[in-house]
C-alpha cells in the first residue's frame, strides 16, 4: 500500500489496521484533489491544554483512482490539542 500511495505522490507517515496518514504539500493537495486546502492557525493554550497545532482543513475529498481498490475515503486532518497532565 505504501508504494502505491508513494505512487500517486503522497508520503506515508503512520499506519494501522484501519487508517492511513500522509502528507502533502498545499500545492501537490490542490493538484491531486482539485480543492485548496484552508489553512487554520496555531491556537493559544486554554485552560486544559496546551494549545492548538496548526493545520490544514478541506471540504470532502475524492479518493484517487489509484488508491479507490483499498480506501473508502480521505480527509485533511485538522490541528490537533496538546492536553496538560
């Protein structure tokens, strides 16, 4: 699966049993997807966190004809919150 993905330009980053991540760069995103992808700011820490990565969001995504055999669907991940202990 990973040299498939590799294939169609996307670089594997983690993987388990029922989830895929990679990456892309914005503008290999919008060639590949045909959409942009928004991009959303760091946050601050809360009171119950750490604060907020900052990412990348996306309306729904297409999967690629190369990958629609094994992937149900795609998404841009957003940001996500580092917790205090």
């Amino acid at each position: 699966m990973q040299a498939i993905l590799r294939a169609v330009g996307l670089r594997p980053t983690t993987g388990g049993v029922a989830t895929i991540s990679a990456e892309l760069e914005p503008d290999e995103f919008q060639e590949m997807f045909g959409v942009v992808a928004m991009e959303i700011a760091p946050q601050p820490p809360g009171k119950g966190n750490f604060g907020k990565s900052g990412g990348y969001v996306s309306p729904e995504l297409k999967v690629p004809a190369a990958l629609s055999e094994f992937v149900e669907s795609i998404s841009a991940a957003p940001g996500y919150y580092y917790l205090q202990k």
